[in-house]
C-alpha cells in the first residue's frame, strides 16, 4: 500500500504481485488512517541499538518471544481454556480477557494494575515456563478523547529478561479492532 496527492486529496493504492507475475497498481476507496492500521500479519521486532550490544546482546530482543491477544480475537473458538491459569483483577466485571504467554521463560513474572502513581501486583510467578498460559481478566479497555481515543492503560505486565532487567509493558487495545497489544513503558 502507498499514498499519492492527486487533486489535493491523499489517495491510496495498492500494488501487488498478479499469477503472471506482473505488478498491478490498484487504487482504492481506503482511506489513509484505515492504510495506517491495516494489520498484514506482520511480527513486530524490538530493535536493539548497536551501542548496547555489548551489553545485553541478542538476549535483551524479548518482545518477539511475548504473546498476547484479547479472547475475542481467537480464531477457533473451541479452544479449550481449561489449560490456561486463570488471573483475575479485583473487580473484573465487564472486564476485558487477554490470552497472554510466551515462548521462553520470564523470570519475576507478574500482572500489574497501573492506576493511580505505583504499580499495584496482582499477580506473580516466580518463573513463567513456556507452556504455561494465561487467561487475564482485566478491568475493561477505555478511551479517552484527550488522548485521540487512545485506549487508558490500567493493567501491564513485568518480568526480568536473561540480562536480569526489568521489562514492563502495558497492556493495550487499538480503538479500530479492539485487538490487544503490548506496549514497553518506564
């Protein structure tokens, strides 16, 4: 997808790769914010400054290894969540569930409430194998028009990675879809 100014209006086009192996440009009714969020299966890597290689090496690249997704976005809703530990905030009604794990150990695992100027544990796990999975349930995603309808973080998630840092992240939703995402904060 790409953008071009024709008649002071940002239209969006499409290009791809037809069966005759011959690119074709077609334009589309998109508009450029909905071209801004099309999510196309892309895995989202952290990148490393070259400066801190030194330092941390390969091992700081976590974010890669972390899953996580509402409920309502799985595709096969069959799956058996009997096998997920189940997490649930104080108040959890109307409440968002996140399916969360990860594909290497977290050391110091816990879930976070990020309301009000410290973070509060909900829960924790001394080590968080791979196989294991969670069902989070959360307060419920709100957005707040001064923040552009961004979605308020209430709830997060933080471990030590192999390096022994802290890694904290909250735990998001995107307005357009609702889908969940995490984002690395301070």
């Amino acid at each position: 997808f790409y953008t071009k100014v024709e008649d002071g209006r940002c239209n969006v086009y499409r290009k791809y790769l037809d069966l005759n192996d011959t690119f074709v440009t077609q334009k589309t009714s998109m508009h450029f914010d909905d071209m801004m969020n099309i999510d196309l299966g892309a895995q989202k890597l952290e990148l490393l400054p070259l400066a801190e290689y030194s330092s941390r090496g390969f091992k700081g690249l976590v974010m890669q290894h972390l899953n996580c997704m509402g409920l309502h976005e799985l595709q096969d809703n069959r799956v058996d969540l009997s096998a997920y530990e189940h997490v649930y905030v104080d108040n959890p009604s109307q409440g968002a569930e996140v399916l969360f794990s990860s594909n290497t150990s977290l050391a110091s695992f816990e879930v976070l409430d990020l309301q009000g100027d410290s973070s509060r544990v909900i829960y924790s796990k001394g080590l968080l194998k791979p196989e294991e999975k969670l069902v989070l349930h959360l307060e419920s995603f709100e957005t707040d028009p001064e923040l552009d309808y961004e979605t308020v973080i209430k709830n997060g998630i933080c471990f030590r990675d192999d390096t022994g840092s802290l890694r904290k992240f909250a735990i998001r939703a995107k307005v357009m879809d609702g889908s969940v995402y995490l984002e690395e904060i301070d």
